[in-house]
C-alpha cells in the first residue's frame, strides 16, 4: 500500500467536503448591467443613510442570470455589529435565502470597495465577481490599501471591477460625513 502524503488526503478531502461544481458558472454582465446594478446599490446606499443614519454604503448580490439573491446596506450602528457592512447584509441574506454558503457564480456590487473582511467573506463564499463604486483610500482591500482579492495563494479568484459610478458614490459618502461634521451640503 502506498502512502499517500497527508497535504494530499486533506486537500481532496477539502474539496470533496464544500461540494464545488467542476464548472463554476460566471456571470456574463454587460456594462449596461453593471450600470443598472450600481444605480440599484446606491438607492440602497441612499436608505442607509435616510432610514438609518448610516453611513451610505449599499449592495446587492445577483447571480448569473441577473437575479436578486440578496440586499441591504451598512447596519453596523443599528445593530451594534462591527461586521454589518452592506457587503456582509447582501451576502448572508443571500445565504439565507439559497439554503447555502457558498454563493457560486454570483456578482456582488457595492457602492464602495470593499475592507479586508468583507473580501476574504467573498472569497470564502465563492463570489465570482465583484464590482464597486467609490475606491476606499483608508480601508479598501481591492487594490487601494490591499490588494486582498489579487493574492494567487486563494484557491479562488474573485474577479474585480471598480470605478462605476465612483463619483456619484464618493459625493454621497463625502455629503454624509460632512453633514456630521455639520457643515452644510453642497
Ligand atoms: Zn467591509
């Protein structure tokens, strides 16, 4: 009988163990899409901030056929969650709803890029796309601060695209913080 090393046996036994399809299904979003998608974030981005006086920061996860899975915004002051961004509500709602963790084939936009947690949660529930708004200069972990999702040491690959309606998501996060530090809106 031939040893097998143990690296090996884990390694399959990892693979067998999540249930993975040999092909992951992607996302064929046109721009179009990821324009539409973006302005349907930042309404929810708007709600954040209306509704919750939250910092205005929306998501929404869809999968391959451009169908919600889930929603939300940041809720970290609501409900005294330091891991309530708007990333992690779509996500876990998304969850919720499929029965499942992990998150195949689905495309996540979110008004701005994504922090260190909230890619790694992508990464482990397999998102296969990301797109964002506003580059985040102080936390952003796709690129501006971190660049999280480029690492090829993960056994999966998040695609990324930043910039989509940047300006009108970095105006929005810049009126709110402004307007707490109680200058008036421009
Ligand atoms: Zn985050």
């Amino acid at each position: 009988m031939r040893a097998v090393p143990v690296a090996l046996t884990l390694a399959a036994r990892i693979d067998h163990d999540v249930g993975l399809p040999l092909i992951e299904s992607h996302p064929m979003a046109t721009h179009d899409d990821d324009i539409r998608w973006m302005q349907h974030a930042l309404a929810l981005a708007e709600r954040a901030e209306r509704e919750d006086d939250e910092i205005p920061v929306g998501a929404v996860l869809v999968d391959a056929d451009g169908q919600v899975l889930g929603e939300g915004w940041n809720r970290n002051l609501a409900e005294h969650d330091p891991s309530a961004h708007a990333e992690i509500v779509a996500m876990r709602r998304a969850g919720q709803a499929l029965g499942n963790h992990r998150l195949v084939g689905t495309t996540l936009y979110v008004t701005l890029e994504p922090c260190a947690m909230c890619a790694m949660a992508m990464v482990h529930a397999r998102v296969a796309r990301v797109v964002y708004g506003a580059t985040d200069p102080k936390t952003g972990a796709c690129g501006s601060v971190f660049d999280l999702l480029a690492d090829p040491r993960h056994n999966h690959r998040v695609e990324v695209q930043g910039g989509i309606l940047g300006d009108e998501a970095g105006r929005r996060l810049t009126n709110y913080f402004r307007a707490k530090r109680g200058r008036p809106l421009r």
